[in-house]
C-alpha cells in the first residue's frame, strides 16, 4: 500500500515502519499495511506468539518488519504503552454508557 504523494509520510530508519496522518489515527505501524505496532506487541509479549507465529497468521507481513515493530516499541515503549492504555480507557468507557447486549440479557434472564 502506497502512500498518496500529498500525504506526508514518516518512515523510521529502518523503512519498516510508518506512520502517517490519517492511518490507524496516525499511530506507529508496519510500512505498507494497517497492522499497528501495537497489534504486534499484543500478540507477541501478551499472548505469546512468536514471529513466526505473527508472519504465518499475517501473511502480508515479513519477518523484518515484525522484528522492526518490535525494535520501534522498545525505543518508544513509554509512548506506545500510553497509546495502548487510553484505548483501553475508551473501551472500559464506553462498555460503562454502552452495556453488551448480551450480558443486559443474561441478567435479565436469571
């Protein structure tokens, strides 16, 4: 996936990772896709894959830019971690003002 000539681009030094005004809110993600460094960083320090696991489930993805992402996050761990929280925050808001509908029918039903 290109990027348009006019839409400013900010590649880190390695080429692998990309954020740009607009996609994925902007957030660090790998070149050339939506996958979000995050996303990375879930899968692989909280649920355990390896990247092999991560470029076998995501085929568009290579080694290199995995292991990019992760390098990205342990450079700028502070920040991403911060991202990752206040998106957490949201979900925990909105699950307040917006219940499952599920979970609403299930108490109603016992």
């Amino acid at each position: 996936m290109a990027t348009d000539a006019n839409t400013p681009s900010n590649l880190d030094s390695t080429g692998h990772v990309d954020m740009t005004p607009g996609t994925c809110g902007g957030k660090p993600r790998i070149a050339g896709t939506r996958i979000r460094v995050q996303d990375v960083v879930v899968w692989h320090e909280r649920m355990g894959f390896s990247v092999d696991e991560i470029v076998s489930r995501h085929p568009q993805l290579t080694l290199a830019g995995v292991y990019a992402a992760l390098a990205y996050y342990h450079d700028h761990r502070q920040q991403i971690d911060a991202q990752m929280e206040r998106g957490q925050n949201l979900v925990d808001e909105m699950r307040g003002v917006f219940p499952s509908k599920l979970d609403v029918k299930s108490a109603t039903d016992e």
